[in-house]
C-alpha cells in the first residue's frame, strides 16, 4: 500500500531538484554545499514557545506538551474558537503538538523549550523498536508553518484547496530531514540564514509566496503529547520565572539531567524581543560543536 | 518596516500571559491602529521612542485573539489611547495602568524596596515562604533585583537545597556576570544578622513565639537542670554554662533572651532567630552557648 507522507517527501524532493536544475546558480549552489547544511538539517533543535502561565502549567503539571485536544480533554484549556483550535481543527492538526526547526520565532514570547533533533525518532518506532511505516509514525512533518495556511500563507484560496494543500506537504520524520538539508543548500545562500533569520534568497517552488518566516520554517507536529524528560536540550526563562520556587527545583532537575538552562533578563517594555536572540546564539554553539 | 505615530494607536492588549505569581509587572504593548480596526501591531517594535513605533510584525485583529486563546497575550477590556513616553504596566489584580515611563519606574522601584525590605522581615522571623513570595514581588517589579535573588538563596539554604543553590547562582549570574554569588550571599547573611540584632524584640511576630503555656510550663522547672559547667551537647553547640535535657531549639523557643552564643570571641545573639539563622546559615564552626539568668548579668565575652 502507498504511503501518502512518502509520496510527498518524494514528490517535493523531485520538485525543488528540477526547480534548481532549471536555475544554474541554484544548481552549482547545491553541488557545493558544504558539511555545514548536513550538521545544520540533521541536528537542528525543535522549539517550542510559550507565555509564563502556560510554562507554569507545563512543568508543574505532566511535565508534557500537550495538543490542544488534550488540554482540552483534561480541562486544563477550554476550546477558544478565536484560538489556534480553528486552524488546527480545519487542518486535522488539533491534537498535535507544535514545535519547529530552528530558533524561537514570532511571538518568541518569554519562555521557551528546545528538544533533540533525536526526539523524532522515537516517534518514528513501534514498542519494540522497528521503524513504523511513515503513515503510522507518531509525528509528521511539513516545510512550513501550517498554522499560516488558512489566514496568511493561502489566503484567498477556498478552503478545501487550503486542506488539500496542507496534506500533499504532510512527510515522515524523521525522514524530512534530507529534504530539509536539500532546502537549505539550495534556497539558502548560506543555511545560516536559516537560523538568523534572514531567509532563502529563493522562494523555491512550493506555491507560497506570502508570508514571513512562517513560509520556509519547517514544522514538526508530535501526536497528542511530547514528554519533556529524555527529549529536552534546553529551556529558556527570564530571571523572574526562573527564580519562582517551583521553578528553582525544576530547574535544578533539568540541570541534573544535562538540559542546558538560559535564564535572561527580559526587556519588558519591549516584549517577545529577547528570547530569538538567546536562541540563535545557544543553537549557533550547539551546531558548532556538532562538529 | 513601517513607521506609525502613537497617536494613531491604542493599546488592546499585551504580549504575555502573566500568572498571578508574577505579578506587578511591566508588559508590551499591542497596539490597534485607530483607523484602521483590522490592523494590530506586535511587538517587538524597533523603536520604540518619543511619539512613533517601529515594527515588522502588522497583523490582524484575529491575531490578538488567536495569541490569546493560546496564552501568549493578553487582552484588555477597554482600550486605551497610547502616548509618548508612557508604560503600560499590570497590577497584582490584574488591572492595566499607563503611566509616564518615569513615573512607572519610581513605582517599581519603590515596590521592589519595599518587598525586599518585608521578605528581609520575614526571614528574621524565620517565616521562610512568606519571606519567599514577598521577594518573587521584588524581582516581579525588577527583574535585575540581586536581593530577590539572595532571599531565595537564604531560604533554600535553610532547606539544605544545594542544587537549588546552583540555580540562582545562575540567575544571579544571568542579573551580574560578574557577580561572586557566594560572597554576595555570605555579605546578605551578615547584614541579615546586624539588622535583627537592632530590631527590638517587641517588634516581631516570629511564626513560632513562645506561647504562654509553653513558658508555664518552663516555670514548673522540670525542664531545665541547673547544672554549670557541664557541657550541653546539641548537633552544633560545642558546650554551655548549663546542662539541658531539652533540644536546644525548643529551648530557643521557650527561653527567648536567655541564650547568648559565641564562635570564638565573636558574639552570635541571644535570641532564638539570630542563633537559628547563624548555626543554620552560616556554618559558623564550633559555638559556645551560655544561657543567662537574669539576662542582664552578661557582661563580656567568656574567656573560653
């Protein structure tokens, strides 16, 4: 039987080749990439932001991300139809939990987890350990940010064009990773201009061509929950939150645990401004010594 | 980017979802362009000066509610009218204010004083969590506040809790590089110990004072032997003028005024909350304890 998530990994892998074999820099481009595209797709963290309460209510609660379906489920969250839940419930997405490649981006808000690029694996195998066909694997993926479709990315398309689209960009993790690496030697004048922010200086041929970073930020959705402990690499809090009691003890666990821990001194009266940069600069050494 | 005047906004919420544990605070601001219902501007804004706001991040009016309804902001009720050289900030009932930037730091600055002074109270008092949350208010309305951070430090090591130690070194650290947290910590602790040498007695309310049937029952006399010149042994008393069979915390608490301590020649106090902190705190090394009947017959240092 066909695997549609493999169909399409095959499918965009196929497109973005002839799209660079039509351009010739973006051709020679992808020839010469160096090892740095292959540490950058293959190692890259996954984040995944938030406001204090809900860090709060992460790490003294299951010490889990959680879907909104299941937040929903347990009470801890009421279903806001003006929420994200509208967009994750037209796509199918809502019981999925959002992280993506890559540092913090709009809204950084003040607090912030990192995983493993390893996370993905384990979402990928059954109980016993054997790769799981692509369609069964507990997390997917997408090169963009799914939640712009519908208002931002494809905005005056209809909506069953928008689902449609969203699901022919649907592919295995962690499998996307080479399509991932293909992306940045070709789109991306250097792939650390996928990390600081900069961009492709090639929209590439996916039809998106609205939209900020959420058009090339590539987005891992992990089934109903990721547990934090064996898959976080680091946190980030500023120093009010980091020196709540609860979240001292925490912290003194994670550190334990060799979760790396960056506490900062927000800038309040700027807001969402400080916690891309503290990322950038902890991914930037982290694939440095990936090396 | 684009560039807009603030006279053109107002504010319809703010970029954070803030716990009730982290309140007052300062937050940014969300502004809705006046003419223009649909328009929202997010922070961060590169500038962010005298009457005009920089930002790259223009959004819809559905944006707010979407960042709402997953906790990343925060609206406001009734909007307010944005201006040149103002603040948004939250109090601890949740209620915006917009003030003068000068005026908002003088009141966080006086907030965080004053919190740190109250937690200083409550740690001499021994009253350890209130103490606790008296500082996380300090360091709510400054985040750079180094006592709120050694508040913590003090009651984390009365709990023994050397890895929650290592934690707000951290955050120490995160406030001041260069900061020698253990010297800082040790300099808070001494001040901590002169400042309840000069508060009178009468002026405090300690979680644990001695109650009046607990003293009765000292004046029964069974309690205490008097026995000079024998040594006491506690986990951290070296010896004493009288023997007890009583655990000397308990003693501390029924006895208050009666004990005087000494490490070497450097006299420790004579109420229960100043030894407590010295011998928990401090590490201070062998101590020599006295207790004193009547209280004013302590002259001068023991010549041990």
């Amino acid at each position: 039987m066909s695997d549609r998530h493999e169909e399409n990994l095959a499918r965009l892998r196929q497109e973005l080749l002839h799209y660079a074999n039509l351009k010739p820099s973006l051709a020679k481009r992808h020839m010469s990439a160096d090892e740095d595209c292959e540490r950058f797709a293959a190692g890259m963290p996954l984040c995944h932001s938030c406001g204090s309460s809900a860090f709060q209510q992460i790490c003294s609660g299951k010490d889990t991300l959680m879907s909104t379906k299941r937040l929903v489920e347990l009470g801890i969250r009421s279903l806001d139809p003006r929420g994200s839940s509208r967009v994750e419930e037209l796509l199918g997405t809502i019981d999925n939990v959002f992280t993506f490649a890559g540092p913090f981006r709009y809204p950084y808000t003040e607090c912030g987890f990192l995983f493993t690029s390893g996370t993905e694996h384990s979402f990928a195998i059954d109980d016993i350990g054997n790769t799981l066909p692509a369609g069964q694997r507990r997390a997917t993926a997408s090169p963009f940010d799914t939640g712009g479709i519908i208002d931002y990315l494809l905005p005056n398309v209809a909506l069953a064009n928008q689902i449609q689209f969203h699901r022919r960009h649907e592919i295995p993790v962690p499998d996307y990773r080479s399509y991932f690496r293909e992306t940045l030697s070709i789109l991306f004048s250097s792939p650390w201009h996928y990390l600081d922010g900069t961009g492709p200086d090639d929209p590439g041929p996916i039809e998106v061509k609205e939209g900020d970073d959420r058009r090339w930020t590539f987005e891992v959705r992990f089934k109903s929950e990721l547990p934090l402990p064996g898959n976080l690499l680091a946190v980030f809090l500023p120093t009010r939150t980091a020196r709540q009691s609860w979240a001292r003890e925490k912290i003194a666990a994670w550190k334990r645990d060799g979760v790396g821990v960056d506490i900062y001194v927000p800038n309040d009266e700027n807001g969402w401004g400080t916690l891309l940069g503290r990322s950038i600069l902890y991914i930037t050494d982290y694939l440095h010594k990936l090396r | 980017m684009n560039t807009w005047n603030l006279k053109d906004l107002e504010i319809v919420g703010y970029a954070e979802s803030l716990p009730d544990d982290l309140l007052p605070a300062v937050v940014a601001p969300i502004y809705r362009v006046r003419e223009d219902d649909d328009t929202l501007l997010m922070p961060p804004f590169d500038a962010h000066q005298g009457d005009k706001v920089k930002t790259t991040h223009v959004r819809r009016r559905a944006e707010l509610d979407r960042l709402v309804g997953n906790e990343q902001a925060t609206g406001i009720d009734k909007s307010i009218p944005a201006a040149p050289g103002q603040l948004l900030w939250i109090d601890e009932s949740r209620r915006p204010h917009y003030q003068s930037a000068e005026q908002v730091r003088s009141h966080f600055q006086y907030l965080a004083t004053a919190y740190l002074g109250l937690a200083r109270e409550a740690l001499i008092l021994q009253r350890f969590d209130h103490a606790d949350k008296l500082a996380q208010k300090a360091i709510n309305a400054d985040n750079r506040s180094l006592d709120a951070v050694l508040v913590a430090a003090v009651v984390e090591r009365m709990r023994g809790n050397n890895d929650v130690l290592d934690v707000l070194s951290d955050i120490a650290k995160a406030i001041d590089p260069q900061i020698d947290f253990q010297q800082q910590l040790e300099i808070y602790l001494e001040g901590l110990l002169q400042d309840n040498r000069n508060v009178p007695i009468s002026n405090l309310t300690p979680d644990h004072a001695p109650s009046q049937s607990s003293i009765a029952s000292l004046a029964e006399g069974l309690d205490i032997a008097d026995f000079p010149e024998t040594l006491c042994v506690t986990s951290f008393v070296d010896r004493c003028n009288v023997a007890f069979q009583r655990e000397l915390p308990a003693l501390l608490e029924t006895e208050p005024r009666k004990f005087v301590a000494y490490a070497g020649d450097k006299r420790l106090g004579i109420d229960e909350n100043e030894f407590y902190l010295r011998e928990r705190l401090a590490h201070a090394g062998p101590i020599a304890l006295f207790y004193v009947e009547p209280q004013d017959q302590e002259l001068a240092a023991p010549l041990w």
